[in-house]
C-alpha cells in the first residue's frame, strides 16, 4: 500500500486555513494585491489606500468568523464605497452604490486613486464621466396585470351536461 | 359598429376562405375516387378501408400545401396581394420620415445561449436601426432565463460592453430572472408585468434573428396606423450557415418559401398566426388576454403550454384582435440548425408542445381558423406516423394482391374472364400525389424568370434550376429519415418517455461517424430489413419503394456529408443552392460578420478565464458588476443560509470544480454569499490563483 497516499494530510484544503494573526507585512501584501487587482498602480497611493483601510477595519465591530485579513479587505472595500457614497451623493441608495462601484471598476475613470486620495469636491470633471458610466440595468418598474386566461377544454361530459341543459330547456 | 367598407372586406376574406378549401375539398375528391374505383372492384376490404381513410387525410394535408403555394405563384406573378396587411395599410401611412414613432422594446428572450453570437446580432440589429434614423424609438431588452453561471456572468460582460461602445445607457437592459418558471413564455410575462407599462409595442425576437431596422421600423408604422391589429409576423428567411444540410434548408427556404407564406397570407388574412419570433406584438392586449394557463392533468398533455405562440394567437383572435402574416416583408431573418440531427433535435423539442395543442382543438371560443392552425401544428408531426401507417398498409394490400390466385373461369363462363386493370386510375393517383409534392418547387423557379434581379441573386438558371433538382433528391433522400425521427418522438410523448437528447448545437458543426451511428444505426437496419422483405416477397412492391428504402439506408452518409461545411462551401463556389443573401449580403448581416469579428470594449472580455464562474468570486469588476445586476431580493432563510454556507464550505475545501453547475449558480445568485467568497479568495488565496 502507497503510505504517502493515505498520509497525506487530510486538512489541505483548496483555500489554505486562515491566518489567525498575520504580520504587517502579510496584511500589507494582501491589501497591495487587492488594490493592483483594481487598477492601482502607483506604490505610493497603494500605501496610503492600504493604511486607510486598516483604520477602517479597526472600526468594524468584532466577528470571531472573520479573520484580521478579511477584515483588511473589508476595509478597503469600504474605503472605496464611502468615497463614491461621499462623491456622488449615494446615501441611502445601495443599488446606485452597487452600479457606481462597477462602474468605476470598468476603468471609465483612470485616474480614480487620485480622486480617492484628494477631498471630494476638487476636481468634478472626472466624476462626470463615472456619473455617465452608470448604466441601470433595467427601467424602473411599472406593474402591469395578466390576467390568466380560461381555456374551457372539451369533454364529452361537459358535452353532455350542455344537451341536458338545452332538452330541459326545451 | 363595422362599416360598410369593413363589411365588404369581411365578405371578401370570407369569400377567399371559401375558394381556397372549396379547391382542397374537390381535389382530395377526385383523387379519392380515382383510388376508390381502383380498390372497388370486389368490394373494399378492411385493409382498402384503412388505406382510403390514411389517403384522405395525408392528401388533404399535402393539397393545403400545394394550393397555398399555387395561391402564393399567382399573388407573387401578378404583383402583390391588395389584402396583404403592408399594402392595406400603405396608403394610409403619411411619410415615414415625419412620423414620430411610439417607443418599442425589442426583447430577446435567451436561455444558455452562445452570448456572443446573441450580442453579436443585437448590435447588428442596433446599426442597422442607427442607419434608419429612427433608433431612439427602440429600446432593447436582454431578457435571460440561462442558469449556466458562465454563461450569466459573460452575458452581463456583454451587456456592459454593449452599453459602453453603443452608448446605450438607457436603452440596452438586461436581467437575469432569480426562477425561470415557465420557461419563455413566464420570461415574457415577466417583463410586461414590470416594464410594459413603458412601451406600446414590443419586438419578440429569438437567439438567432436577425431583422432589418428597416423593417423593424416599417412594422411599427403598420400597428400604429392600425388599431385592430395586435400583431404582425414577418416570415423569417433562413440564412448564414454554412454546412450543406442548412444551405440546401436555406435555399429551399427562400426559393419556396416566399411563395408558401403569400399563399398562406392569401387565406389567412387577419386571422393569421403567431411563429414566437420576429414578430411585432402590441403589448396591452397581449397582458389582456395572452396570460396562459396550465393545462389541467400532466405531461405530455397537461401542464405548462409548450408551444405557446399558436395559443398566444389564438387568445388573440378570440379577444377579437387581428393577427396577421407580412409575407411581404423583407429584412426578417433566422439560423436554422446546421445538421440533420440538430434539426431533428429542435423538431423534439417543438413535437410535444404541437401535440399538446390536440386539446385545444375543441375548447371554447376559439375561432376556426385558430383550431386549423392547432390542426396544422398537431398533424406536421402526425403526418409522419400516418406516412409510415400508410407505407406499411400499402406493402400488406401489395402482399395481399400477390397472394391471391387469379381465376379466369368460373360459374357458366365458357369465355375466360380477364381482371380489370385499374393501371391507368393508379397510376393518375400517383402522379396526382407527385404533382402535388414537386409542382410547386417547379413553380417557385418559373417565377424567378419573372425577376431577373432575383435570378441572378440565385445565381442564374441553370445554377437555380440545378439547385431545385438536387434540393428536390436530397429531400427525397431525408424524407423517410425525418419521417422515422418524428415517428418516434410521437410514440415517446404519447407513451411519456423522454427522448433523452441534449440540448442543440446552434453553431456549424460537423456530425461525427460515432453520432451518425447512434442516430442513424436504427433507421438503416429498418431500410435494410424492408428492402430485404420486400425484394424477397412483393418484388414489383420494391421497385416503388426504393427511395424510401435508399434514405434509409444511406442515412448515415447523408447525415455525415450533408453536415459538411467544406461540402457547404464547395457547393457555393460551384453556385448551388445561393440565396439572395449570400450572393449580395444585407447590411445587417454585414453588421453582424463585423461583430463577430470585432474586439470587445472591455479589456475583461477579451481574456478567455478558466472560468467565469471563479472570475466572479476573484476579480473586483466583474464581482462589482455582477454584484450591481443581482435583483433586491429577502435575505436567505435560515434553512438555505445553511444550504449557501455548506455550499462555501464545500468550495473552500474541495474548490470550484468539486460544485455542480446550479450550485455555483446559487453561490452567485447570493449577494452575501458572493462577498464572502470575493473577501475569501482573497484573503486566503489559492495555490492556483494565478493561472485562474
């Protein structure tokens, strides 16, 4: 029998197993991968978008299921909503959020880590263009009735009960 | 209240009604009384009388065809028809270029489809709308029932991309409906409940039309100007494919078919029929009375209606709307199935909703042209049974024939007395049948000599005529194949078995030897074995029989050549079976080539990822974008928030590949679920994220 089948160890799993307590450096890779994977090129606005969303995470409540790098990940997620949310006015309004996020991932906006970094309000000419890329994908609804209709199929039962009718009638 | 105009009008459509069945009422008489006096000579035995009864009915089935193609030749050599619902209504029209059109969505309903063909006909569609002038009074609907989740997520990298070169914010939607009950038919009541409220009319599409926006145009035009009329079908022309089998379909399909569907709009009129596509449909009285119910008992009768268009039509009709067929409008187009056995695939799937309309024919209220189309629906797949029914009859009558010992003397006789020939009744019976098989495909190309635009697009006579006569063997050759095909989906509905057939091919494909056998293998054991029977014991029976027993037999071959699409392309260098389209390409086909071809907008879309399933959960736009096109919907319940976290558990585990094609579809149908999975990937990320 093949041992090195049979030892093989049973908890590796296709997601490696989280780490419960990273170094700075780990979390500061993951955020830097996160943030490239979106469009950020520049090691400086990498930096400071990384260390804004670990001021985020701190900020999120306590979940025992989330691991510290998720919750890094969390942050910079959130980093980005409160700047569109901020931006183009999106309060309360999580489908506009969900659309402007796509948006602006869709690279309408090249320059967006600029924008992220700067206070809202200095430059509009840019958000005109992510504005215009947020495409609803469909109309707003307007309820209509259908009615489901009667097909009255044939029976000879029913054929019958008609005679009946008709001779009574009669 | 019908005015007096209206009522010569009725009177007039009446009168054509009455002309048209008077001419398949007597022609299905003499044909049957030459056939009974060939069989009354001692009496009709039972098997006579099964025969005659199978004549009658296949007969009359074949005169509808031939009198509405020989109605159509007439129509088409004189002109056109003055009833035909775009020439009705032409004068009325003031000119087009001031008309302010109401807005129409033009709606492709889609169900796991190749996207990027689907995308690829909608931009055609919108270019061609752009040439028109006349695009801001369309707005397009991607309706999408498809579960694939692939699938899902690149249409909606299509969408996106539509909306971002075509600058269509605005006017190009898309959605992906969370159940897809009710197949097509709950995806179109789907959007007139929600968003029919916006337009007057709407454009039903397929996943391979194609239409002209120009004629899109001209349709929406005709319903306006005509209140009465709930919708309007165009007779698609069947082009683009490449194999031979489609090609000798789309020949045939634009040669006869023109002349068929004049024919048919002859007698039609305005209580003509609805085909489920390339079709304008006015949307009030469609929410009105085009809600279907279920039929009540199971399946294959009962249950969801299948083919609901026909019963669409007939609601129509009997809400007292005019459905009509535009036989004269140009610029509709469709793909057909690229083989033999995708095109029987497709007739599996169309077989069971026909005979479920059996019910229908005698419900209430309907009109009587409606229960004909319910007719005629049931009998294109009945026919073929009866076909088969009616061949094997007619070997046992030939059997029976033989076996009988012919007696010249007998009683007081002192003279021998001969049998009567009925050779010439016979032979008249057959030919008569003949004649109305293959008259009309004569016809069809004397009316070419009448265009000599036309004929050339068909690429001369000769090329033409030569067309005719080998579209005319190859028929011959797949008719009893066909015929064996729908044979056995009757039987399987009728005895509710499933067929058990994947799901059909669109694309040009080559059918391999393994598939050919497995479909054919049947077919050609039968022709062999009858072919042996009938040499061996009605020998002058066989002789006749030989070009049912050769497509049989060859089946195999001509499923494989005809699926060729080199054999396809060597036929159109040599100028066989052309079609106008190919020989001067329209500009929506051209538009459509072109986007096929083209590279997309979104950087995204041009990579082709292991997976779009795992783009989803990894890459932060098209997370984001799937994510902004997921429906507002109830968080989970606790039992499927259970079902959602085993299925994450699983993933983490056992990875993407260990999770069937649905339930990947449920993990990104969760928005919570897909964040998690998109924080997930991240921060534990596997070894094989790069090469995802």
């Amino acid at each position: 029998m093949d041992r090195s089948k049979v030892d093989t160890n049973y908890s590796a799993t296709y997601l490696p197993p989280a780490v419960n307590q990273p170094s700075s450096e780990f979390l500061l890779g993951r955020l830097k991968s996160y943030w490239q994977s979106m469009g950020v090129t520049d090691p400086m606005q990498v930096v400071v978008l990384s260390k804004r969303a670990l001021q985020h995470a701190y900020r999120l409540p306590e979940q025992p299921e989330i691991d510290p790098v998720a919750r890094a990940l969390i942050g910079a997620s959130a980093v980005l909503d409160d700047w569109l949310i901020r931006s183009l006015n999106l309060q309360n309004n999580p489908g506009n959020l969900k659309a402007a996020r796509a948006a602006l991932l869709s690279g309408v906006m090249p320059g967006w880590p600029n924008m992220v970094l700067y206070p809202p309000g200095t430059d509009e000419h840019p958000l005109d263009a992510l504005r215009l890329a947020i495409a609803k994908p469909t109309p707003e609804l307007i309820p209509r009735a259908m009615p489901t209709q009667q097909i009255r199929l044939f029976s000879l039962f029913g054929l019958f009960r008609l005679l009946w009718r008709k001779i009574c009638h009669t | 209240m019908a005015t007096p105009v209206r009522h010569l009008v009725l009177i007039e459509h009446n009168l054509r009604r009455m002309i048209f069945f008077s001419l398949i009422a007597i022609t299905t008489i003499i044909a049957v009384g030459l056939l009974v006096s060939a069989f009354h000579t001692d009496g009709l035995s039972h098997m006579e009388l099964v025969l005659l009864l199978l004549y009658t009915i296949l007969f009359s089935w074949i005169c509808i065809s031939f009198w509405s193609a020989f109605v159509g030749f007439f129509i088409i050599l004189f002109g056109s028809d003055r009833l035909s619902i775009s020439r009705q209504f032409a004068e009325t029209l003031p000119n087009n270029e001031a008309i302010l059109l109401p807005c129409t969505a033009i709606l492709m309903p889609i169900y796991n489809e190749n996207s990027g063909r689907v995308f690829a006909g909608l931009r055609a569609i919108h270019r061609s709308l752009v040439d028109t002038g006349k695009i801001d009074s369309f707005d397009f609907f991607i309706l999408s029932d498809t579960r694939d989740p692939d699938v899902w997520v690149e249409e909606e990298l299509l969408w996106r991309d539509m909306v971002q070169s075509l600058d269509g914010k605005g006017r190009v939607f898309y959605r992906n409906r969370p159940e897809n009950s009710s197949r097509k038919t709950g995806n179109l009541r789907d959007f007139c409940t929600n968003w029919g409220g916006h337009y007057r009319y709407m454009i039903v599409l397929d996943a391979d039309s194609l239409m002209k926006g120009a004629t899109l145009v001209k349709m929406v035009q005709i319903l306006e100007s005509n209140p009465g009329v709930a919708l309007i079908q165009t007779p698609p022309v069947p082009v683009n494919r490449e194999s031979l089998f489609a090609r000798i379909l789309q020949f045939a399909g634009g040669i006869y078919g023109r002349m068929f569907t004049a024919g048919l709009n002859y007698w039609q009129l305005g209580a003509s029929n609805y085909w489920g596509h390339n079709a304008i449909i006015r949307i009030q009285p469609f929410l009105d009375h085009c809600g279907l119910p279920q039929l009540p008992g199971n399946e294959p009768f009962g249950g969801e209606i299948l083919s609901h268009d026909f019963v669409e039509a007939a609601l129509l009709r009997r809400a007292g709307w005019e459905v009509w067929l535009a036989y004269d409008l140009d610029g509709s187009y469709e793909e057909i199935p690229p083989t033999l056995i995708d095109y029987a695939k497709r007739d599996r799937r169309w077989c069971q909703g026909n005979l479920q309309h059996l019910r229908l024919l005698m419900s209430r209220g309907f009109n009587i042209l409606s229960r004909l189309h319910f007719f005629m629906g049931v009998m294109s797949y009945i026919a073929s049974p009866l076909w088969l029914l009616f061949l094997v009859a007619t070997g046992a009558e030939a059997y029976l024939q033989k076996e009988q010992e012919l007696v010249y003397f007998f009683g007081e006789n002192w003279m021998p007395v001969w049998p009567v020939s009925f050779a010439v009744e016979m032979t008249t019976v057959l030919l008569v049948t003949l004649a109305m098989l293959f008259l009309p495909k004569l016809l069809a190309l004397l009316l070419l000599l009448k265009d000599r635009k036309l004929l050339q697009s068909y690429g001369g006579l000769v090329s033409a005529a030569s067309s005719v006569v080998l579209e005319t063997v190859f028929s011959v050759l797949t008719a009893p194949v066909l015929m064996l095909f729908q044979t056995k989906f009757v039987l399987a509905i009728l005895m509710h078995r499933a067929v058990g057939w994947p799901q059909q091919q669109r694309g040009d494909h080559m059918t391999s030897f393994k598939e050919a056998v497995l479909a054919h293998g049947g077919h050609t054991i039968i022709g062999l074995l009858t072919g042996i029977l009938s040499y061996l014991y009605i020998p002058a029976f066989f002789w006749w029989f030989t070009p049912v027993l050769a497509g049989l037999i060859l089946s195999i071959p001509v499923s494989i050549l005809s699926s060729s699409i080199n054999l396809g392309r060597v036929s159109r260098r040599l100028g066989l079976f052309l079609i106008p389209e190919e020989t001067k390409k329209p500009a929506v086909l051209h538009y459509l080539e072109v986007n096929l071809k083209e590279a997309p907008v979104l950087s995204i879309l041009r990579e082709k990822p292991y997976s779009r399933f795992v783009q989803t959960l990894i890459d932060p736009y098209v997370n984001a974008l799937h994510l902004s096109l997921l429906p507002e919907r109830e968080p989970p319940g606790r039992r499927h928030q259970h079902y959602l976290d085993g299925l994450i558990n699983q993933l983490e585990d056992d990875g993407p590949n260990s999770l069937s094609a649905s339930q990947k579809r449920d993990l990104i149908a969760d928005p919570a679920s897909l964040r998690r999975l998109h924080i997930l990937y991240w921060s534990r990320p596997p070894a094989d994220i790069g090469t995802l």
